[in-house]
C-alpha cells in the first residue's frame, strides 16, 4: 500500500505562502490570524475557509496536508471551508468578491 505523499508531490510552501499573503491583503487579517489554532473572529473563520479552497484548488495538495501546513487538526475542517465557499455568491457576496480577487491576484503570479 503506498502512502498518500508518493503519489502526489508535497505541498509547494512557496505557492501556499502566496496564498496566504494575498488571502490576508483581500480578507484584511493577519497571517497570525489566519493561522492560528483559535477560532477567532467571523471574518477570519471565513479568510480561512478561503484559504482552504484555495490551496486545495491552486496546488496539488491533499485537504489532510491542508489541514497541517493550516494548524487545522482533520482534513474534514478544510473539507467542510472549501463547501462553505460555494455558497458565498449568494450568501456572502462580500467574502466571495474577496476570495476572486485573490484569486485574481495568484492568477497574475503564474
């Protein structure tokens, strides 16, 4: 049986530190915030769940390296953010205005 790290590459921490920073610049909170191990105020729960689909969508990453290089305990915490965030069109048009202009931004960086 072959470990989870051998078919996919590691997390690329360069690209995950891009999404960190533009996730901060975009949802207006700390990257101590965002990283951190306590849940904290609404809208960083929500820079996190954009961080979470984020590095799941733009790097190879598995959710349970997710959930490690996030302080985050399970990958079900990244699973359940990255869901979240398909709601937000309608639900929370202001996070979700947030979450495509990081996107935006990581798109330049390619």
């Amino acid at each position: 049986m072959t470990d989870d790290t051998t078919i996919r590459p590691p997390l690329d921490r360069y690209r995950f530190d891009l999404i960190v920073a533009r996730v901060c610049e975009h949802f207006k909170v700390s990257r101590a915030q965002l990283l951190s191990a306590t849940r904290g105020a609404l809208h960083v729960g929500c820079a996190r769940h954009a961080l979470y689909a984020l590095s799941y969508e733009l790097t190879s990453a598995t959710s349970r390296e997710v959930a490690i290089v996030c302080n985050r305990f399970d990958h079900s915490t990244v699973l359940y953010g990255v869901e979240q965030t398909r709601t937000w069109k309608a639900k929370k048009p202001a996070y979700y205005k947030a979450m495509q202009a990081a996107r935006a931004a990581l798109a330049e960086v390619q």
